[in-house]
C-alpha cells in the first residue's frame, strides 16, 4: 500500500527539520525565547600562519585542516566570548548568535573569531605561543525554513601575542 499524502508531508517536513537542525546542532546558539533571526559566524581553518591553505600548481590543497581547534567569538573592548566551539575535522566551524541582542554592524566592527588553540598543535615546526585572529565579514543573508539567517565569514587570519 501506497503512503498517503499526509505521510508524505510529515515525512518531508520531519526531512526538512532535521536538515536545519544538523547545521545548529554543530554550532552554539546564544538566546533567549522565540528566535527572530540568527547570525551564523562561519569559517574554514588550515593549519598554517595565516588560516589559509597553500594550493599546488594542480589545484591540490596542500595545507592540511586545523581539526579540533578551539574557535571563540570574542566582542567589544572587554573582549567578551560569545560563544565557543571546536572545528569538524575538516577545519569548518560554525557559531549561531541570535539576532535580538546585536545588530549586524555591531557584529562586524566590534567582533572578531579568535583560535586559542596553538598552532603547534597541528604542526611542530608552528608557534607555541600567540592566536590566530580575524576580523568579520558579511556574507549574504538566507533564509532557513522561516528562520533568517545572517551569514558572516572570516577574513585572512593573523597571529597576535
């Protein structure tokens, strides 16, 4: 027997929810109550001096992820973490900030993504001490089943004492 239309629906709608919650679920949510929109802070992080990877004259990528590091958003003169989380393996992180307590240009002039994980952690021959820093940059906006979204990535990254 065939499903029916309402399966259907609920199978697709259950799909679609579980599709947006992945995403969230990686990344640390700072709220409180109904959400109106979110800031999504996301980058990708190699390990090198300045976040970026080196490309070979195929294409290839020859700088490897920085995995497991911590990434914290830090904001105003205080520095005040706004959130914290770990990069996936492949050198991706992503912070969710709700949109009630800053506004986008408050988020990008007085914000910046800090890694406080030595960068000799993923390679030796890299400094023990210091932290990649980077400023801000919007992205495009989107919108997630009902849910606006913000998007805002890194720039170039540098190293600060």
């Amino acid at each position: 027997m065939a499903p029916s239309k309402r399966t259907m629906l609920f199978v697709c709608l259950l799909v679609a929810a579980l599709a947006v919650a992945v995403p969230i679920a990686q990344g640390q949510i700072i709220t409180i109550g109904p959400i109106a929109g979110v800031y999504r802070i996301q980058g990708l992080l190699f390990c090198s001096l300045n976040g970026t990877a080196s490309v070979g004259t195929n294409g290839a990528i020859l700088t490897p992820p920085f995995s497991n590091a911590t990434v914290q958003l830090r904001c105003g003169a205080n520095d005040i973490v706004l959130g914290t989380v770990q990069t996936r393996a492949d050198g991706t992180f992503s912070i969710l900030l709700d949109v009630s307590f800053y506004t986008l240009p408050q988020i990008l002039s007085g914000c910046r993504v800090v890694v406080t994980t030595p960068l000799a952690k993923c390679n030796v021959s890299l400094p023990s001490t210091g932290t990649l820093t980077s400023a801000l940059t919007s992205i495009g906006s989107t919108i997630v089943p009902s849910l606006p979204t913000s998007n805002i990535g890194t720039g170039v990254f540098s190293v600060s004492a």
